[in-house]
C-alpha cells in the first residue's frame, strides 16, 4: 500500500509544478474575451459531461452481476455498445454534419440519460437497448463535441496555440473528472444502491444540455448535403488525401490499444500481487494522475517538436509500455510501465485532436471522424470475443503492436509534414 500512496503523491506534486509552469507561461500569453468565453463554455461542458461518462463505470458491471446476469450474458451488453459506436457512429456523425452540432449534442444528454434510466430494469432487452444508446452517446461524445469546438475556433481565426492550450485543458479536466468521480459513485453507492451513479450521471447531463442550450451557437459541417451525401464526401476526401487515412490509423490503433487496456491491466497487476492485494481506487487514481501530467508534457514538448513528431516518439514509448508484461511478471515493473502507458495517453488525446482539426476539412468532420471509431471497434470486438483464449500478457503484445504501427505511421505523418531530418527519410526510402 505504502507504494502505491508514495507514487500517487509524487504523481501529485509532479502535477502540481507542471501546472504551475504552464500557468506562468500562459500569463505571458495574451488571449482575447471572445476566446475566453468559448474556452470556458467548451470546458464547462467537457467537465460535466465526463463527469456523466466516469461516474458509471466503477459499478456497470456489478450492477448487472447483481441484478442476477451470467459472465456470458454481461459480456454480450458489453459488445453491444461497441457495435453500436461501430455501427451508429458515421451515421452521428453525418447527422450532425447536416443538422447540427449543437443539436446532435443536447441528443447526446437525452440518449444518455436514457441509457441511465434503463439500469433501473431487469429485463435483458431493456438493458440491450440501453447499451445500444450508450454506443451512440459514446460516439457523439468523443467526436461532435470536438468538431463544434475546432468549428468556433477557426470561424474566429484563433491561434493554433490557443487550440492546443483548450485541448489539454479538456484532457486535462476529464482525467480529473475520473478521479472524482469514482470517489463520488462509491458515495452514492453506500446511500442509494447501485442504481445512484446512473441517477447521478442525469444529474451531470441536465447540467451539460443547460450549458450547451444557453451559451453554445449552432454550427454544422456541409448543410446541404443529406446523411449519405456526408458519408460519400467523406469517402471522396479521405480517398483524395493520405494523410487523412494516416490520421484514421493512429487513432484505430492507439485507441483500440487505450481499449484493451482497460480489461488487461486489472488481471495483469492482480495476478503479481502481493498477499495484501491490491488498492484498486488508488492504481486508477494514479493512471488519472499519469494522463493529467501528460497533457502538460505535450504542451511543453511542442516548444520542440512539432505534433506529428510528438507523437511518433509517443507511440513508441506506448509500445514498450504495453509489452512489459510478456518479458516480466514484476509487479512493480508492470505498475509504472502501466502509468507511463497512462501519461502517452495524456500526450495523445490533445495531439491527435490538433492533427485533426489541421487535416479534417470542417465540412465533414464528424463523419471522417467516426469513419475512424469503425476498425477501432471492431479491432476491441474481436479481441473480447477470445478474452478468453487470451493471456494479459499476449494481449498486451498484440496491443504494442498496433502501437507500433501508429508509431510507423506517425514517421510518414511528419515526413510528408517536412518535420524529419534528411537522414532519417533516406534510411526510410533505403528500407
């Protein structure tokens, strides 16, 4: 215990002076009122709803345990989410290409709050169909929020500084939302039973639709084009320009890898253990903690490196992480490859939402995006279908693997960007 409370507290102080670094070089920084607002708005919004997102995961599976399903039947509610954010979600993200991002997002606080309100039933089918809605929320959520943001952003010429700034502060405050609230689900929890996380997160989305409803403005990608004019546009744009299918790799792979890690780290670190077990609240704690430094690690490695570059290096250092587990069965090893993994995965989600808005025509971005999300889930689908048949640490390489090639990819990314020096592209061309 006492390891796992000394690295969380200097994980903290880490923060702590990372965020007071970045603070004193922001003051330095003149911003206007106008992207003050719309920084604040955006952020107000992301809080509340990652907070609506976080607070259900602690006790999705236990309350379906309790309600009396099988291991069998839970994993079926599962994969019925990711084929549905594989299946729904470029069709969202035409929607809101076409009728509007602001729309599709009050969408997303209505389809959500329902989602919570099915955990209140037993039946199967009811459940079904709240993880079927859960899938397009999820969809929504990590796609048509960013799109409107980057919409506002460029429609009023802010700096490229500026966006990178609100997305690490987005990062930033999700990893926070994590923390507390799975503090907070275990609150509710001891009073309501484990339906009150679900009845919270409502709580959190009424606050999102009220946030969203008063101070955000309409904006849509290509209006005059249907659903499935979008859809084929989409196609047309990513076929004409190969850095947008380069973009669409690294976030199948790293994000695929993000997902299998989820269901990989508890058995990896249980299983090398000590007799004490292990403090679930705080390890969570300290991957939260880990992708909160790493989003003012990418603020600060831009004062270098370019994005693309950032995030080659990213996704190699990710890949090693991940195969720790296959050449050591040292708890203490695995544990801080793990937060590491944790604090790539902070470095990531602000850059490859820069690289997006830099190569995505707005026209379409939301559909392109969710074009993305596909593979991602049907890369997750397939391996939970043979979870079974599968070791931690055999998953761990398969998922350094795919890292790798996002790390591959990233090379191209910032060779076509004239970001790598001469020697390293001839011995690319040379191979």
């Amino acid at each position: 215990m006492e390891v796992y409370v000394g690295l969380l507290a200097l994980q903290l102080v880490g923060c702590a002076a990372l965020i007071k670094k970045q603070r004193d070089s922001l003051a330095l920084v003149p911003t206007t009122p106008e992207f003050a607002r719309l920084q604040k708005s955006f952020l107000a919004t992301m809080l509340f709803a990652s907070c609506a997102d976080w607070i259900q995961g602690p006790y999705l599976y236990k309350l379906y345990s309790f309600i009396g399903f099988g291991k069998g039947e839970i994993g079926y509610l599962f994969l019925a989410g990711y084929c549905s954010s594989a299946l729904f979600g470029t069709l969202v993200g035409g929607l809101a290409d076409r009728f509007g991002r602001k729309k599709t997002c009050l969408l997303f606080c209505l389809l959500y709050s329902g989602t919570c309100m099915t955990m209140h039933s037993h039946d199967f089918n009811v459940l079904l169909a709240g993880r079927v809605m859960s899938g397009i929320s999820t969809s929504i959520l990590f796609s048509v929020f960013e799109a409107w943001m980057l919409h506002e952003h460029k429609r009023d010429a802010f700096p490229d500084d500026w966006l990178v700034n609100t997305l690490s502060r987005a990062t930033f405050l999700s990893s926070a939302a994590a923390v507390a609230m799975a503090a907070v689900a275990g609150a509710v929890t001891s009073y309501g039973g484990y339906t009150a996380p679900f009845d919270t997160a409502i709580v959190f989305l009424t606050l999102t639709a009220l946030i969203i409803a008063r101070t955000w403005k309409e904006n849509y990608g290509n209006a005059s084009l249907t659903p499935g004019g979008n859809f084929a546009v989409g196609w047309v744009v990513m076929a004409s320009n190969p850095r947008i299918w380069l973009l669409g790799i690294v976030q199948s792979c790293f994000e695929g890898a993000m997902y299998i890690f989820v269901y990989m780290w508890t058995p990896t670190l249980e299983s090398t253990a000590s007799d004490e077990g292990m403090p679930h609240g705080i390890v969570f704690a300290c991957f939260m903690v880990s992708i909160m430094i790493g989003t003012h690690i990418y603020q600060l490695a831009l004062k270098h490196k370019e994005t693309e570059t950032v995030l080659m290096y990213n996704a190699a250092v990710a890949s090693l992480c991940l195969a720790a587990p296959a050449f050591t069965s040292s708890h203490t090893i695995n544990f801080f490859a793990f937060c590491v993994f944790e604090v790539c995965v902070g470095v990531y989600h602000p850059g490859v939402g820069f690289l997006r808005a830099k190569y995505i025509p707005e026209e379409v971005r939301a559909t392109i995006v969710n074009f993305f999300r596909v593979p991602l889930n049907g890369f997750v689908v397939l391996v939970l279908l043979y979870t079974s048949h599968l070791s931690s640490a055999t998953m761990g390489l398969y998922c350094a693997a795919i890292l790798a090639v996002a790390a591959s990819v990233h090379f191209l990314l910032a060779r076509q960007a004239g970001q790598m020096s001469p020697a390293a592209s001839k011995i690319d061309s040379e191979v």
